[in-house]
C-alpha cells in the first residue's frame, strides 16, 4: 500500500556521542508509524528488526566503505565532544545520498522521503504517537521544491557566524524532500560535500554543510518549526 512519506533512517555500530545509550531509545525511537528504508550492515540491522517488528521496513544491507562520502575518510577530523569517530562523520553527511538511494527504490509509492536519527531525540524518553505518521492532508500542503526543515540550536539565521570558524548549524539534522526536489538538491548538497570535506575540519557535518547551502540560497529550503526532530510533531 503507497504510503505518502517513507522516512529514512541508518545506524551502524560505530564510536558515537551516546555511546550503548541507543538500545535504551530504540525501544521508543524506532517505534514511528510510518514506512522506513533503514540502511546498514548485518550487524545493525539484527538489532533494528526486533525493535521494528510490525512496522513497515524495508532494510538495505550497505557497509560504510561503500558510502559515496567513504572517499573523503583520511581528510575526516574527529572532536572529543561534537565528533568522536570518523565514521560518525560519515553517517552524517551520507544522509541526503540515503535519502536518494531510498526515492529511487520507491519501495512505498511515496511523495516525500525525509530522514530520521535511528535515536531521534524527541522520542528518547516518550513514545510516539501509535497512529500513523503523517497526516497526509498535513504533508501534501507542503512545498514540492524545497528542503524542509526545522532549526536547530538557534531559532533565527545569523549570517556573520558562516565565517568558517565557528561550529555554526542552523539546521538540524532531520529533513524531508518531495520526490521531484531529491535529485536536484543532492547534486547541490553534493558540490558542497565535495568542497568541504576534504578540508580537515571536523565541523563539515551535515547540519553545518547544509547551512552553508542555506546561506547562500536560502530559497531552497522551508522551515517548518524549531528545534531538533520537530518536523515530527509537527505533521502527526
């Protein structure tokens, strides 16, 4: 059955900011309502299905070497706090090439395809809504040529912190796309990764990267709420 929205999400077993803390929040987390694409390995997606079990998933077995940003690994800086492995990095900022791979698998007929944190922080300590994500009268009301968003640790825009010195994310790290936008902004989103990712800056993750795209041509993207993961209420 089509479903208007396929979330996608991923997780691998990697050095991360939250360490084992995953297996306490899947058991809400991953309890969304809605169709998922989840991409891992063996591994992970072992440890997904059970918390998965009768919801609609469709897994992609995709090992971290095979990322198109795998490339840039030994240009990767890692940060104690902010990004501890160089994987993590790579998590990150493969997320919109998920989101690609997901819309031309078209395994749900859907019109939009948004990316969700496996350990989305809004549903860390609550469980999500039992009845199905999103409304799609909700959904469909939403712009088909724009990358739609909510913020992330500011509500306003500040342009003067683009300088390139500061760790800088206007926009958070959850997403959606209409079908007919993924492609054109990937090759976007794609110029940027290639630009910065080779630079030696552990502060080139996707929410920085994609603010960067922001900053110079805002009219790309659609701000929906504040805060991280708040597309989600939002549309339920």
């Amino acid at each position: 059955m089509a479903s208007p929205l396929t979330l996608v999400s991923g997780y691998w077993v990697i050095p991360n900011k939250h360490d084992n803390k995953f297996f306490e929040w899947f058991d809400r987390t991953l309890k969304i309502n809605c169709p998922y694409v989840f991409f891992g390995n063996e591994e992970s997606i072992n440890i997904v299905k059970k918390y998965r079990e009768g919801l609609p998933t469709h897994y992609v077995l995709l090992e971290i070497k095979d990322f198109y940003t795998y490339k840039y690994y030994d240009s990767i800086q890692t940060h104690p706090i902010h990004c501890p492995s160089k994987e993590l990095n790579l998590v990150w900022n493969e997320k919109l090439f998920l989101i690609q791979k997901a819309k031309d698998m078209d395994i749900f007929g859907s019109e939009f395809f948004g990316w969700v944190d496996a350990g989305i922080c809004i549903y860390r300590d609550i469980m999500p809504p039992s009845n199905k994500f999103p409304d799609e009268n909700k959904l469909l009301k939403l712009p088909k040529d724009k990358l739609l968003f909510s913020s992330s640790d500011y509500m306003h825009f500040i342009p003067k912190f683009l300088d390139g010195n500061n760790y800088y994310h206007y926009i958070s790290g959850t997403y959606m796309l209409h079908k007919t936008f993924v492609d054109y902004f990937v090759n976007i989103y794609k110029s940027y990764v290639d630009f910065y990712l080779p630079r030696n800056d552990w502060k080139n993750t996707d929410q920085v990267i994609l603010t960067y795209i922001y900053g110079q041509t805002p009219e790309l993207f659609f701000k929906l709420a504040d805060g991280y993961g708040a597309i989600l209420p939002l549309l339920q």
